[in-house]
C-alpha cells in the first residue's frame, strides 16, 4: 500500500524567530531558508511581511532564492497585511499567503471586541482578497483549540467557500489534549461540506509538553499537514519540533505515512539553527540533544554493546549522527569499560578487567565522566601492573 504524504509546514523563520533572543537577520535567515529547502521541507513561513521593513525584505529574499519549497507568508485579516505579503511573495515560484483570525469566545470577545458573525465576515473577506494574488491561501482560525468545534466548522467551511486550499487549526495556547485536539480534526473531517478538498493542517504550541503528541494525534485524524519548527522553537514553550514529527512518522512504518524530509539532514539543521539563533538545544532533547545517542548506566550500556536495539529505536546516521555513544561514569558496568578501552586500543582478559574497574570506579566516582583522556591515563597506569595488551 502506497504510503500517504504528510506535508512539513516549517515555520522556524516566523513563529520560531519570534521568540526573544532569536532574532536573525536577513543573511542567516536566507542560509537557513536554504538549508530547509533541501532539507526537503514542503513549506517555509518565511515571515510576517507587514511587521516590519527587514522582515517583508527577508520574506522576498527568500522568495527569490527557493527552488522547491513553498514559501509562505503570515497576515492578519486585512488588506494592507494581505497586500504587503503579496508584495513580498512576488518573486516567489509557488507562494502561499497565510491569512486568519481568532475564532475562540476569549479572543472575539477580548481582542477583537467583537461577535461571531463579523468574525466570520472578516475571515471570508480577507481569504478572497488574497485570493487576488495568490491561488494558495491558507486560512488559520487562530486559538482553535479553544474555539467551540460547532462555530469552528462555521467558520471552516465558509472560508473553504472563498477559496481557502489549507485549514490551519491551532492549538495557540498548547491548552489542548492529544484526544481532544485528534478529535476536532474528526470533527472537520465530518461536518465540514468541501474539507476533503482541502488540506487540514495542525500548528500545536508545546505550554503543556504536548505539542508533537498533538500534532501526531490531528494527523491520525485526518490532517495532512504538520506545521513545526527546527528544534521545537517558538512562541513560549515553542511549536511542535519538526524532527520529533519526522521522526515519528517514519519510525512508526505500520502507520503509512511518509514526508519528503530527508532525515540525515536533521542533526546539523538543528546545529545549525541553533547556532545562528543563539538558543542552544537541551542535551536530553528528543533526536537531536547530544544525550539522544548517548548510554550512560551500566544495565543500558550492557544491552546496547550486545545488541543496539534493546535501548535504540533509531539507528544514529538515520538522523546524521555519525554513532552512538557509551558515557563512562561512575554508573557504567565493565562492559562499557572493556568497550570504551579496546576502542582506544586495550584489550582486557576478565582478570584484568575485574582489576582496572576497580581503579577506574575510584576515579570515575571523583568525576562526573570519564573521558577519553582520563581512560588513557587509567589504562597505562594499570597496563604494565596487569599486564594488559594493546591490539
Ligand atoms: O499559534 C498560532 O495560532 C499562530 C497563528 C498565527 C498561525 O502562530
Ligand atoms: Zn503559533
């Protein structure tokens, strides 16, 4: 059975960049643009063209430089937003304005003092005034997570009406449950006239920890686009990260889906965006933390020097990692031991093994890891009292 696409909406340079401290200019917004398209990403949300003048530059820059991926660009419901993107996508080979509104009772009621009806009317309107200039318009009924399913359908299939081709429906607050959020994609799927005609797409923000597993949840009901950023970055808590959501669908083959990532781009991509936005990725992340490779205690190290896939489910060049590595501390057995010294060149009978792990215990416990420098200097301290050989 032929594997169904999910499309990667990568949106590192726009709710990614938005957070504060990652701030990039136009040049290291353009590396990383290019870096995303032959990452094999479907779109890129280059920016938010009216924000300001470096933004809408950037946004055209890119437009003029991607090949294959769409680039997009975020408004709100109004012309001079709408018009300023589509100034900025010009140049662009396949451009895509991203259009909404807030669709939950808080924000019609707080942000736009306003009622449902006219929430309505505005996103209608402001889906076909970009339809003016762009055939791809992608409508994102912001704070849906949070918006009645019944007026959320509402609103969907009127905006379908005005020639939306994409439905974002954001969870802006993370607020939702996996179930909860899978179960208002169904919902669409069901109530909406014209929705399988247009492409569901799923924008989950990470508050409570749940942004991928939502975003995995609206795609096994029904969406077929996943929007994410490199590393999970993004307003707040961030967005669903775009590795974990790639990563996922392939190490999940049973569920059929495929992307046009290719995954052994993923490790450096995440280097470097994180390097050019100054915000460093925590060691335990998800695929590309340094720890994701990493075996530490001693029953792990054991397992995974006998046979790797008792603790990895991925294989390391899979998402670019050159190998695995065995951590030694004062947790790690004499498998991790023998291991890491025949891998420098010592090979330990079990006698001498016993011996060395002795001295080494007593170092490792004075230190938070060993590394290779300190096992030399165990080794030669213990090779000629034991008699070790070197291979
Ligand atoms: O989180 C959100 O709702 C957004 C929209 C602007 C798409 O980022
Ligand atoms: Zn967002």
């Amino acid at each position: 059975m032929s594997k169904e696409r999910i499309h990667i909406f990568d949106t590192t340079l726009r709710d990614g960049e938005q957070v504060p401290g990652c701030k990039l200019n136009t040049e290291q917004k353009l590396l990383i643009a290019k870096r995303l398209d032959h990452l094999g990403v479907d779109v890129i949300e280059a920016g938010f063209p009216i924000s300001s003048p470096g933004d809408f530059n950037s946004v055209k820059e890119i437009s003029k430089l991607v090949q294959n991926a769409t680039v997009c660009g975020l408004t709100r419901a109004n012309r001079k937003d709408i018009e300023a993107a589509a100034e900025a996508l010009k140049p662009a080979k396949r451009p895509r304005i991203h259009t909404g509104i807030g669709t939950s009772d808080s924000h019609i009621k707080h942000k736009f003092r306003s009622n449902q009806e006219e929430i309505l009317e505005r996103a209608t309107a402001a889906v076909s005034y970009a339809k003016k200039y762009v055939e791809d318009v992608e409508f994102y009924a912001e704070d849906a997570g949070r918006t009645s399913n019944e007026y959320l359908a509402r609103v969907c299939e009127a905006v379908i009406k005005s020639g939306a081709t994409v439905l974002n429906i954001p969870d802006t607050t993370g607020y939702c449950l996996p179930h909860e959020y899978g179960n208002k994609i169904r919902f669409l799927k069901e109530n909406v006239k014209g929705i399988d005609d247009v492409i569901i797409s799923c924008h989950c923000h990470n508050d409570l920890g749940m942004a991928t597993a939502n975003a995995l949840s609206g795609v096994l009901n029904g969406a077929r686009q996943v929007e994410c950023t490199i590393n999970g970055i993004g307003e707040r808590a961030g967005n669903t990260s775009l590795e974990e959501i790639v990563m996922i669908l392939k190490q999940h083959d049973h569920l059929n889906y495929t992307t046009g990532v290719d995954s052994t781009l993923l490790t450096d991509t995440s280097k470097m965006v994180a390097d050019n936005m100054g915000m460093f990725v925590q060691a335990n992340k998800a695929i590309v933390g340094t720890n994701a490779f990493a075996h530490s205690s001693g029953i792990h190290q054991d397992g995974f020097i006998k046979n790797r896939e008792t603790y990895e489910i991925i294989a390391p060049e899979d998402v670019g990692v050159n190998q695995s590595q065995i951590i030694l501390t004062a947790r790690s057995g004499r498998a991790a031991l023998a291991y890491r010294a025949k891998l420098i060149g010592y090979e330990l009978t079990k006698l001498q093994l016993d011996q060395v792990y002795k001295q080494f215990l007593s170092f490792a416990d004075a230190k938070k890891e060993v590394l290779e420098d300190d096992l030399h200097r165990i080794m030669e301290m213990s090779r000629e009292q034991y008699g070790i050989k070197m291979i």
